[in-house]
C-alpha cells in the first residue's frame, strides 16, 4: 500500500533542499549569499558559469569595493596561461594599465591560474585595499596583494565598462539569471 501523502512529502522536501542551498554561504566568504549566477558563452560554446556570493549589505554600486567570492566552474577544458591572458585583456577594458604593471600581472596569473578540465573550479576572493586570493577546486593555489590589482580584475565582470553586459547585471542580481551571448 502506498503512502496517500508520499508525493506531497518529496515536494516538501524539495522546497526545503532548494531554500537551504540558497542560504549556504561560500566557504572563503562567512556570511555570504548567492548575489547572482550567469554563464558564459562564446559563439554558442559553453565556458563557464559564474556565480557572485556577497554578505547581506552588499551594493551593487559599489560592488569592487566590498568583500565577494567570484567562483567560475568551467565547462571545458582550458590552458591556465590562456586564462590568464585572456584576464589581462579583459582587464585593460576595466581601465589603461602600463606595459610593466601588465607584465607583473600576467606573470603573478600565469602562475597562479591552473590548467582547468570541465567540472573545475577557480574562485577568487576579493579584499578591499589588499588583493585577491585564489582557490582551484577548494585549495588555496595563491593571491595577489595588490588592491588595483583585485579591482580591474573583479572589474572583468562587474565594471560597468565589461565586455559582457548582461552577465554583469546576473551576477549583481539586477536581472535574470542566464546566460550571455
């Protein structure tokens, strides 16, 4: 004989899974939330998806000057040097830097950022007024201690000038999550 309440049960259960997971607070970052959550795409490739955790009193309008987890799974393989690249180009969007805060730059990220297979994480914490720390799938692989450094590289995603628009406005929680192009 079957339980007349069963289904109502696993629907009870679901809702309480899914409100506990949107409570949990990223691991480097106590207290904090889900802000916001996009994923990128590249002429329809799939690259990885970002989630935003800030703490309660978060401000979108300020979002690089406050404490945040930025935590991208990726969902390709990817060469670490190519990433790191890519976040110095992505980065001079954000605003001019010199030849040789460039190269510091990419070198302290070329040795930092793995090479990365589908299902990978790198998430990286943002100090106000002191850098960035990174963790690779939950180990601490570095950090830069530079706070120019943690705002044109959070600035990627979240400056008003990115070269993706609509995931800024996901990750901030200012519009629906998806994806971007």
């Amino acid at each position: 004989m079957t339980n007349p309440y069963a289904a109502q049960i696993k629907i009870f259960a679901l809702g309480l899974l899914l409100s506990t997971t949107q409570t949990l607070a990223h691991p480097e970052l106590p207290g904090s939330h889900l802000q916001g959550e996009a994923t990128l795409r590249f002429f329809g490739l799939r690259i990885y998806h970002a989630r935003l955790w800030a703490l309660p009193d978060f401000q979108s309008s300020q979002s690089t000057e406050q404490p945040l987890v930025l935590e991208l799974e990726y969902l390709r393989d990817l060469k670490g040097a190519l990433i790191a690249e890519r976040s110095m180009q992505e980065m001079r969007r954000v605003a001019p830097i010199s030849d040789t805060q460039s190269a510091r730059w990419l070198a302290d990220m070329q040795r930092i950022f793995p090479d990365v297979a589908s299902g990978d994480r790198i998430s990286g914490l943002h100090m106000p007024g002191r850098g960035v720390r990174f963790w690779h799938n939950g180990r601490l692989v570095g950090q830069i201690d530079d706070a120019t450094y943690g705002r044109l590289f959070f600035g990627i995603w979240l400056a008003p000038s990115t070269s993706e628009p609509a995931m800024r406005l996901a990750l901030l929680g200012l519009a629906a999550t998806g994806s971007t192009r």
